[in-house]
C-alpha cells in the first residue's frame, strides 16, 4: 500500500469512527432492535410477511444474514421459510441465502487474511479447524456440512484463509447444507399443511440426529482422522 492510500484509508476509518461517535445512540438503538427481531421468530415471520410480493427477497436476505451474523438463528429461519412458501420454494429460497451467506464469509477470510480470522472465531473452534482443514481432505470438510451442530459459519470463514479453490467449496457449502435445510423446510410446511404426525417424526428425527452428533462428537472428529489414514 502505498502512503497516499494509507493516508486515505487513515482518513476514511477517522471519519467513519467520528460519525460512529456522534450517532452511537441511534445507531446502537437500531442494533438492538434489528436483533431482538431477528431472534424472535413470531417477529421474524411478521416481517417476513409484510413485504407481500418481495418477501421471498427479503426471506432468503435474512438467510444470507444468518450466516454472516452468527446470532440469528438459522433453525428458525429455516423452519419459517417452509412455512410461509411451502417445501419446494422454502427450501430453494433458503438454499440460495445459505449458499450466498458461505461465499460471503469465505470472501471475507480471502480478503482480510489469516491473522484478523483467527481474531473472530472463538479459540476452542480454532483448534478444530486447524486440525481439520490441515490434515484432512475435501470429503471430511464435506461432511462438516452435513452433520448436525458443526460450526459451519466459522467454517465458511475459516476455508477462506486456506488454500481450497473456490468452485470446491462452493460445492462442498451448497450441497452439504442442503439436508439440514430441507429437513426445516419440511417441518415447517409440515406444521402449515397440519401435517402434524410428518412434521413429529422430522423433528425427532432431527433432535436424535443433533444430540447424537454433540454426545459422540469427539468419536466423529477420530474417524473423520481415520478417513484419510490420519
């Protein structure tokens, strides 16, 4: 970077500190209500609802959102999109903000680098990509994707500062989401239709598969080793 553009980059991050100091009330009001709303998932589905003709739009942004934003939560999100468009579209407009939010977050490891990533993911989630993204192949970070409970958004942003080549994982990020995603879409259309029996056996189903994914985790983590003779 040359001096000219450090001076301007100075200059533009003062300014842009300075305006953050003069409306840190409004702006720090809006913060908080845009995230009281999107954890709230009666709030949400208002939202949603309201745009009429545009809120499949606004639908599948809010899913980019919930990648890029770790605190909204994307199992209500999910389930709201099949409930208000039904399975097919709930699951297409979901599948389309997913994968955009994982590209977004694997640009933004490309172009902030190694150095500030490893400043945003919690150290305990560190540890397991570094084991993971180093010493394992493209069909075990496939299954990081599929199962549920796995850090996917820090995951997103984690391959970014590696060397995997951007066609990989945006095969690896679209289509392994896409189970845990449809499984929402059902449920919530499920619960629309009064599918009700359809929408019980899902959800069991997808509460069995979270909790034996969290209780046999470190089991997983060993014979995702042993995939590659690790």
């Amino acid at each position: 970077m040359t001096q000219k553009s450090k001076i301007i980059t100075g200059l533009v991050i003062a300014a842009l500190a300075f305006g953050g100091y003069c409306f840190r009330i409004p702006i720090w009001t809006m913060i908080v209500h845009f995230y009281d709303l999107m954890t709230n998932r009666q709030a949400i589905q208002a939202y949603i609802v309201s745009w009429g003709m545009a809120a499949p739009i606004v639908f599948t942004a809010i899913q980019i959102l919930q990648v890029v934003i770790a605190p909204i939560p994307g199992e209500a999100t999910g389930f709201i999109g099949g409930f208000l468009f039904g399975t097919f579209k709930g699951f297409l407009y979901s599948s389309i903000g997913l994968s955009v939010g994982s590209l977004i977050n694997f640009g933004i490891g490309r172009l902030l680098g190694n150095q500030f990533i490893r400043k945003m993911i919690p150290e305990g989630q560190i540890k397991k990509l570094d084991k993971l993204v180093h010493r394992q192949g493209a069909i075990v970070l496939f299954i990081c994707f599929l199962f549920p409970g796995f850090p996917k958004d820090y995951l997103c942003l984690f391959l970014g500062i590696s060397d995997i080549p951007f066609k990989l994982f945006f095969v690896m990020a679209t289509f392994g989401r896409m189970p845990g995603t449809l499984a929402l879409s059902v449920q919530g259309a499920s619960l629309y239709d009064q599918e009700y029996v359809l929408m019980a056996v899902i959800t069991v189903l997808c509460i069995v598969s979270a909790y034996l994914s969290y209780r046999y985790k470190e089991n997983l983590y060993n014979w995702m080793d042993k995939l590659n003779g690790k």
